[in-house]
C-alpha cells in the first residue's frame, strides 16, 4: 500500500458479489440498525458474471468525503452510506487506540473518494445495494487497515449486504441483541461445496420500478397480519431445514424449500396494504413452466426464486441447464435483436422433445424474458492487485472509463 | 300446486341470487359435509342483475332423476347433486311421517327433472355455483314441501351456495359439529338495510381456467403453512368487526377490511404449493387504481374483492358509481365493438377531471376489461308464480327457451 505522505494516496481497489437468498429477508425490528425479524440464507453468486468494483482513495488532500456510483457522483450524506463510513472510521481508531495498526493505516482524519461500479446493468434489479455495500465496507476496511467481522458493518448499508461478504452458502443470523452485535452473516458452506449447482438469472422485461424494498418492508411489518406469524413460526424450521439440505446436497430438497419461501415472501407482500406486487404475469408464467416441468420428470429439477421484482432466479444442477435453458427459449421466445440471449457461463444447445414440450403445454410468450445471465456460486469479496484496475485515478477522481 | 294424481307434475320455478364474499371462506374441515376453517361473510347480489333459474318437476310417470344447465343435459350421479337431491327428500320423508306434510306433498319415490339456466354468462367466472346450488335446494324443498333452515343441505352443494339462501348481508357460520349441523348461514342484515351500497362487477378478460376452488382449498389446507394461522387468529377478529361495520354502515372499515381479506385470500394462494395465481395483470391494475383513487380523496370510496378468478367485484356507494366508472372506463378503455360496457343499473355521464387522472396516473390498459355489470345487494331466493316462466314443458322437457 502507498504511504500516506505528501498528495500520494491510499488506494484500494475490491470486487463483492451479488447474493440471493432463498430463505428470504422480509421485515426490521430495528430500522436503524437493519436487524430482521427472520434470519436468512442465500447463495452467493460468481463474480465472473455478477459483481460490484469499488475503488476507495483516502488523502490529506482531498476537501470532503465523495462518491461516484456507476459513473455519477451521489449525496455522500445518505444515512446508510454514513452509516458504513462512520462505523469502519470507529473500528480504525479503535485498533489505532489499541496499539494494533501499523504505519500503513491510512490518515483517519483523512477524507474518502469513493468510485463503485458494477458489471452488469443497474436498471436490472438485480438486488445491486447487496454487492454495493458489501464491496463499499470490504473495500474501506482494507483502506483504513480494519480487519475481523465486517458483517455487522455492512449489514448497516444495506441488510442483504452483509450476506455478501462471504462466498458459497450463507446464513444471516438475526440475532437477539439490541444493538445488533450478534446478527451477523456466516458462512454455512464454502462455495467448492456443491459444484454442481447452477444459478439462471432470468431477466424479465419490466416495465415499472416497483415498490423499494425498505419502504414495501416497513409497511409488511405494520399491516401485514401474516408476517409475524412467518417470522416466529415458519422460518426457524426452514433454516434448519435449509442449511441441512445444503449440507447434504440434497436438490430436491434446496429447490421444494426456496420455491416455497419465496412464494411465501411473496404471500406477504400481497397481505400488506396496501399490497405489494413484485410478480407479474411473466413471473407467473415463469413459475408454472417450472412446476410443469418438475412434474413431467416427477422431480424436482429447477427451482424459481425472486426478490423484490418480476425477475426470477432457477436454481438448478449442471445436468439439466441446457435442457431446461431449451424449454426456457421455446416458451419465451426472445426478441431477435441480435442481441446475446443467454450470457455467462457456456451452455449447449440441444433439441426440445414434443413429449416433454407438450407436457408442459403452456403458450409461449413473446418477449417475456429480455436475457438469461447463466452462473454459479462463487466467492466472497476479494481485493484487486492490479492497479490498472482502480477506478480512481491519480487526481483522486474516477477514471473515465468507470 | 298441481295434485300428483295420473302424468300431471308438480312443478315449482324459483329464482336465487349470485353472494359475493367480503370475508373470504377458503379451506375445508371436512371435504365430505363441506365444512369450512373459518366463518365467512358476503353480500347478497341482486338478481335484477345476476340469479339462477331453475324448474322442478316431479312426476310418477319419470323414469329417472335427470338434469339439464343452461341448456345442457348433465350428469345427475355427481356427489354433490346427489348430496343435495338426498337431504332434501330425507327431510320431505321426515315431515311427512312427522304428520306435517299435506296432499300436496308430491311423490316421494317420484323422479325429478331439473332445468336450471343463469341470466349472465356462465364463462364470466362470476361463481355460478354458489346461487345454482341455492336455487336447487331452495326449488327442491318446495316441490317436495320441505320447510325450516336450509343452508345446511345448499353447503353439501357448494360451500358457498349456504350464504346465497338469503337476501343482504350473510355470514356463513363454521360450526363446530362433526356432522355440520351448526354450519349455517345467517342473516346478518336486510338488504334494505344499506340502500346506498352499491356492487360493480368488472369481468376481466381472462383468458385461461383458473385451478377449481375445490382442489385450490384442499392444496391450501395442505401445503399452506400460513393458512391455519389465517384461520385461527385472523379471520374471528375480522368476521366481529366486519359485523359491526355492516351494522354501522362504516363504509371505510367495511372497504379496508373487504380488501385487506382479499388480499389475504390471494397471498394463501400463493402460499398453497404449487402456488395458486387467481389474480393477473389485469386484476393488478384494478387494485392499483383503487388505492390511487382512495389515496386521492384521502377515504376509502371504493374497494375491491376477488374470488377465484381475476374478475374484480367493486362495492361502493351511490354517490361515487358515476365518477368512479369513468375512472375505469379511461384506464381500462373498452373495445369498440359496439357492445354495451356497463350492463345493470343505470349510470350517469360524468367527465374525469384532469387532477383526477393525474392523481391515479396509470396507463391506460386496453380490452382489460370485457364488460361491468353494475348491480347492489337484493333478496334471497324466491318462487316464481307465473307458470309461463317454467324452463320445462308440459312434457317434463326443458323447454327451447331453456
């Protein structure tokens, strides 16, 4: 790491993954914290297809803390983003305090520029906040030399986040504590675990924001007379459930449980008032094709998932991708644009069967579906030691091409 | 009453109403006896608008029991006909050998012939089933001199058809007892009682079967881990209060709670596995522009419900029907196809305010809609005196018309 002296910098450069969960996040007990009423799981997914780069400058020169996401500088002042910084500013000085950092801890009187973009697009609603605050805390620890359980941490930018600061299988547990010490992230499985696994984000043609999830959350939490019931009653059962069906990889088990979670989160938004919607008819549609087709092979094969939006996400094993990808472009077809359809990890192209395309005997539907992004779990945040690959330049301000 | 002497009939014509639940029946105790979960409530819709006719004669000179809907010769052998047709003439033969029944008592080893039609198209998934099997039972027990409480056997029929045994406002009692005896329907209020409730019914152009109520509750009961705890705490609370706003005319608490119920019938749909969907884009948006429009007023002027099917029923009051039709009629604009778009009680013109529009600022979703019957509550069953009213002819046939 540079030294601190004179106009040089420190810089730090990381990447964070997206995660999604399938024990689902829905409702605080605390909003200023971000501590759930349930714990959850996820699976973290590969940063070769889906991932945040943040790049952090710390410098005596530098006027005011800023920040630059995907190429537009954003109020630094937003209450969760002070939220991170105050907090990783804490933990510094108290490891200085402590006699534990070296000469490489940055300035902490020091101002940040900081620049994050991601590899995929934002307008997707692909849950973004998650690998954004996770890369944001990873990436201002590493600059202010701050090590240990960053979770908590970011579980204060975004509550998602904090199970993107592991790769593979992992758990948010909700914890008791007031001040929400103990709801922290851990890893349930490393992502080696259970190779197999394959991740389709399937992204659906949207045509409105829908509801922010903290707002549509708050309101659940006020109105809906299910959610408490949720939270106390059906979730502890599932995680033990889940994180025994991870262990023993057991897919029929993992998908039967995410589709049935997610359904329910879903359930909840629709008993809040007033309700909220995040599936529409393609997502239903989605979700039919894949009951159809778990029933024609009496198994099942795939498993759906959404987060607060219409796309969804199949969790599936390597066997059945190129199959099920083949049902998937013949029900959906897609817009000839000439764009690529299914992007990611490589897949092969194989026929349809009439037996099993009628067994599924749905109507295909035109331009339901913009793109596929086709992955698997991946790692959590690392660092970047290329510096070519920082976002910031020399002049502390983001490169052009970030 | 014709006497039953040589081939002359007994023959007996009534009408009976379509109800339309506002705390939602879903989920049986007992498939057999058609015993629900939860108590329920509904509106009694009024059959200027909607009603099932139905004729039955009794003649010795029937060689079996036969029926004909709307014009179709069915199968009389299904269980729940058989259910109905059973009860009823056990009843009949407990009358007379109690010494009650008179001359005009029809045969009670005689065949019947029935010949029931609707007067709205059975296709519009306006829950038909409820008010044929109230005019069944209602017919039957005429025909055959059979007096007292009869939601009972109209429950063995169709769950549903007990509440439409009478006019207004009806809750349909769970009961208790194993054989159901206490499962009845009540008359909470007149339909005289709130002469400014007005019912809009909004046939949404669906264009697929939605999965049977029969085989959705009983997958519920199942598979839905939030179903019993819907039943258990938050339907009584909602059947009491529900009450109460009936018998104040609260037409703000009668709305959120309509909705909210709604609501929550559809969020067990998708908690069901594999998850029901009965509402589509269509039904979404409806549900959208009547919280837009509350929001607007800062009151609720109208609320949605929803049954098995992506059709809206609106209630509202008088004072709101015109103004909130043109409301709909911009954001759903009809097909031009020279039809009428709203059938039933009169409506008038009214232009929409450009405040009004901008304050729901949708967009406009084109053929949503089919067509809006708009009607309010009226009477329970009642017999047809006009004897040219009969669907069957002097032949025991249904006649052409029928």
């Amino acid at each position: 790491m540079p030294d601190d002296s004179g106009n040089t910098f420190s810089m730090v450069t990381c990447n964070a993954p997206v995660n999604i969960a399938v024990i689902k996040y829905w409702g605080k007990r605390d909003e200023e914290c971000i501590l759930p009423i349930n714990s959850s799981l996820s699976v973290t997914l590969h940063q070769d297809q889906l991932k945040t780069t943040t790049t952090v400058a710390c410098s005596r020169s530098f006027q005011e803390d800023r920040i630059w996401l995907n190429g537009k500088e954003e109020d630094i002042n937003q209450p969760r983003l002070q939220s991170c910084l105050r907090e990783i500013r804490r933990l510094a000085r108290k490891r200085r305090s402590d006699g534990e950092g070296g000469v490489d801890l940055a300035g902490l009187s020091h101002k940040v520029h900081i620049c994050s973009v991601n590899n995929f697009p934002t307008a997707a609603g692909l849950a973004s906040s998650a690998a954004g605050y996770a890369c944001l805390v990873y990436t201002l620890a590493r600059v202010m030399g701050v090590e240990g359980e960053l979770s908590a941490v970011a579980r204060q930018g975004s509550g998602s986040a904090c199970r993107s600061m592991y790769g593979g299988f992992v758990q948010w547990i909700m914890g008791q504590r007031e001040d929400g010490k103990d709801s922290v992230a851990q890893q349930v499985e490393p992502e080696t675990h259970w190779p197999e696994l394959r991740i389709l984000v399937l992204v659906v043609s949207a045509e409105r924001k829908p509801v922010g999830s903290t707002s549509g959350m708050q309101t659940s939490v006020e109105t809906s007379s299910l959610l408490k019931h949720r939270s106390d009653s059906v979730v502890p059962a599932r995680m033990k459930e889940m994180i025994d069906a991870v262990h023993r990889k057991d897919f029929a088990a993992f998908a039967e449980l995410t589709m049935k979670d997610s359904n329910q989160f879903h359930a909840i938004c629709l008993d809040t008032y007033p309700p909220i919607f995040y599936l529409n008819d393609v997502s239903r549609h989605i979700i039919n094709l894949v009951h159809h087709y778990n029933q024609h092979y009496r198994e099942a094969r795939v498993a759906y998932t959404f987060d607060a939006g219409p796309n969804a996400v199949i969790y599936t094993l390597q066997q059945h991708v190129d199959e099920f990808l083949q049902v998937v472009k013949h029900f959906f077809p897609p817009e000839t644009n000439g764009g690529q359809f299914v992007k990611g990890l490589p897949v092969a192209s194989t026929t349809l069967t009439e037996e099993l395309r009628q067994a599924i005997g749905m109507e295909p539907m035109v331009k339901g579906i913009s793109y596929i992004i086709s992955t698997k779990a991946g790692p959590g945040p690392c660092i970047v030691e290329e510096p070519s690959q920082h976002l910031l330049g020399s002049d502390g301000l983001p490169k052009e091409s970030a």
